[in-house]
C-alpha cells in the first residue's frame, strides 16, 4: 500500500516528522504576519518591509557561521539543527509581544537568525542520509512535509483568526512548535558528521567554495528565485488585502480569503509534489529550474492583471497562486539536488551555507522592495510585478551560461539530472 513512497532511511522520516511540526507552526503566521503588523498594529508597509529585512541581514551572518558549524567537530549538523530551533522559538515569543518598531526588528532579526541556521544543516544531514539515487526524492519528501505543516498550520490560523481575531497567541503557538522541533531532532537524531583525520583550514574551506565557477554561476540565478520567493510571504499577503478593486471586501481579499488562496496552492504542492519529480527525472535539473522560472513569470503577469482588472478577480488569484504551486514544486529539488552533486563531501556544510545565502539576499531585498513599491503605487504600485519578470529574463541567461558550464567541465547531462 506504501509502495509509492521512496525508499529512505529511518532518520529521513524521522526528520520529516519533526520538521511537519515545525512548518505546522509557520503556516501559523505565513499569511498574517504582514497583515498582522500593518492592519492590527499600524506599522507602515514600508517600516514593516524594512523590519523582514532586518530578518534577511542578520541572516547573512548566521548563514556564514552555519557553514562553520556544520563541518565542525564541536556543532556538527545535529547541534546546529538544535541552537537554531531555539532561537526561532525566541524570535516568535518576541514577535508575540512587537508593539514598537524596535521590537519589531529584534524579533525580525532573531528569525533570520534562526532560519538561516536551520536550513544548511538540515540540507546537510539530508544529504548525508541519502545516495545520489534517492537525493533528489528525500529533498522532495522535505518539500512535501514543509508544504503539508504549511497548509495545516495556515487553515487552522485563518479558522481561528476569523473567530477571534487575536493574532499573538499564533506566535506564541509556534515558538512552541519549534521547541518541540529540538526536542525531536535531541532525541531522535544522531550527529552524520564523518570524522575527518586532517586538520581543517576553514578559510582554505570558503576558499575553495567560492572559487567554483559552477557554484558562482548557480548562486547568481538563485538570488533571483529567492526574490521571487520573498514576495509569496511578505508583499503579496498585503497586496491582495489592500490593492485587489474586485476582491470580496471594499479594498481586497479578506484574510480568511487570503488564507484558502495559500492553502489552495500548498495543497497543489501536496498531492503533485512526489509524481512530478518522479515525472521529470529524465529531464536535467537546469532545464527544471528554467521551467520553473517560466511558470513564476506568467504567475506574477496575473498578479499584476488582477490588481487592474474589475472582473474575475478570483479565477486570476487561483490561477496565479496554481502557477506557483507548480514552480515551487519544481524550483526547489531540482536546484538543492544539483548543488548535492557539485558539493564535495568536506564541504556540504560551506555550500549549502552559500546556497541559503541567497535566501538572506532575497529577503532582504524581496521584502523591502515589495513593501516600498506598496506604499508608492502611483509611481510602482502593482507594477512591481512586471518588473520581477525583467528580472526572470536576466535569470535565464544565467540558467543557460550554467547549463553551458556543466557540460564544458566534462559532466555529462545525464550525471546531472533528476535521479
């Protein structure tokens, strides 16, 4: 009866089960945060986009520290993933309470702080855990149980929300669910760091990282998709309660409206995220993620048509959000699974680091951007959304220059596809 799911060590699930807990508790704020701190507490678009920046900035140094970490002896993956649970759950009981703006930013910053910790060493002991058989279907499994606590989390909010209407206590929850995050990853999961014999010189370690042409090149595209990612969580929640002329309230989409719209394309991701990485394995990863960044375009082209239009505002919100369902489910085990393969052994730690730096970039600028665009829509407004296609264009030359290298290096495409 369970034979349609991949065949993957007991740690992976294990894994899995902890993080559905912990995306449990993010779908909790996914879709109010920024309505939260806007509608409730009157904070600007602006401010509030610069605060999820703070988030991004203070990102870029826990990434760097992470990529440390996790190739040390003393953190190694499973201390790494532990700390950074914590700090998150902090970071939530903070926000529960962000009635000034520094507050705000604090809470903000300890969140990137955490995150950016989080990722790289779950992305490490994946890679760990996995062959280059069963890789990309372990990053798969990664996306659906995200996906799943996601969809989870964010209904139950927006059920609750629309009783209540008290915001907070969705923080306070998942600062919970990240502590009950560490207490899985302490006592079920074991430290996969190999041993190493010689001595390590870290800065020779970033060195050697940051002189792989191919690794340069892939990092440049997915700067890109981590913008476009930004916008899913911070400008677009805002943008449909706000700036929507036919949505269902005199301004836009009422949140509950806007919690279905997440949930619709998460559950999108559920059911096809496992038979449409199965279905594209014979198809190399850059040409995924040059599919992907297709679909994102024509997603945002409709966000930007439902902001001008009177009519059929919710077929185009479906539409669109389905678009980015069918993105995300492709963008991210294609593009984590090619990075598994360019990552020696010693390294995963550094590479998976840089990788997630993109991350720091693009919710740095992703938010800020969106926000300021926001608050000038004479002059910006929904056309932010063309101007992120632009910025599609500029990442498939980019896509095409890596396709290029990796078959310039000697690498057959077969060695570098969907396993």
């Amino acid at each position: 009866m369970l034979a349609w799911l991949p065949q993957l060590r007991r740690e992976i699930w294990i894994l899995a089960t902890g993080q559905l807990l912990l995306y449990i508790g993010q779908g909790f704020t996914l879709v109010y945060a920024s309505i939260y701190f806007v509608n409730e507490l009157g904070f600007s678009p602006t401010q509030v986009g610069l605060a999820l920046s703070g988030s991004g900035l203070a990102g870029v140094a826990g990434r760097f520290w992470s990529g440390y970490a996790i190739d040390s002896e003393y953190w190694g993956r499973r201390g790494t993933l532990m700390l950074s649970a914590v700090i998150t759950a902090l970071a939530c009981f903070c926000l529960a309470f962000a009635h000034s703006f520094g507050l705000l930013v604090a809470g903000n910053m300890l969140l990137g702080l955490g995150v950016s910790i989080y990722w790289p060493a779950n992305l490490s002991v994946t890679t760990d855990l996995t062959t280059v058989e069963n890789r990309t279907e372990a990053f798969a499994l990664t996306r659906l149980v995200d996906n799943l606590g996601l969809a989870l989390g964010a209904l139950l909010a927006g059920q609750y929300v629309a009783m209540s209407g008290d915001y907070s206590i969705l923080f306070i929850l998942k600062g919970l669910t990240y502590l009950l995050f560490a207490g899985v990853i302490y006592v079920a999961i074991e430290e996969t760091r190999q041993p190493q014999s010689d001595v390590r010189n870290v800065w020779q370690d970033w060195w050697q990282a940051l002189c792989d042409r191919t690794l340069l090149t892939y990092l440049s595209a997915n700067i890109i998709f981590t913008i476009y990612a930004a916008q899913h969580t911070s400008t677009l929640p805002l943008y449909l309660a706000n700036f929507i002329p036919s949505g269902n309230t005199e301004t836009g989409f009422s949140e509950q409206w806007i919690s279905y719209f997440f949930v619709w394309q998460v559950f999108l991701k559920i059911v096809l995220q496992l038979p449409i990485t199965r279905l594209v394995k014979v198809i190399n990863q850059v040409s995924v993620l040059l599919i992907a960044l297709t679909l994102w375009s024509f997603a945002f082209f409709l966000l930007w048509v439902v902001g001008i239009t009177p009519t059929n505002a919710l077929i185009i919100t479906i539409s669109a959000f389905s678009l980015i369902a069918l993105s995300e489910i492709l963008y991210s085990p294609a593009g984590i699974s090619l990075l598994g393969e360019m990552a020696p052994t010693h390294l995963r730690g550094i590479y998976f680091s840089l990788e997630s730096q993109c991350w720091s970039i693009g919710f740095t600028v992703g938010p800020a951007l969106g926000g300021w665009a926001l608050d000038h829509p004479e002059t910006l407004g929904n056309n932010l959304w063309l101007y992120l296609i632009t910025g599609g264009f500029v990442a498939s030359l980019i896509l095409a220059v890596l396709k290029q290298q990796i078959v310039t290096v000697g690498e057959p495409e077969e060695q570098v596809s969907f396993q």
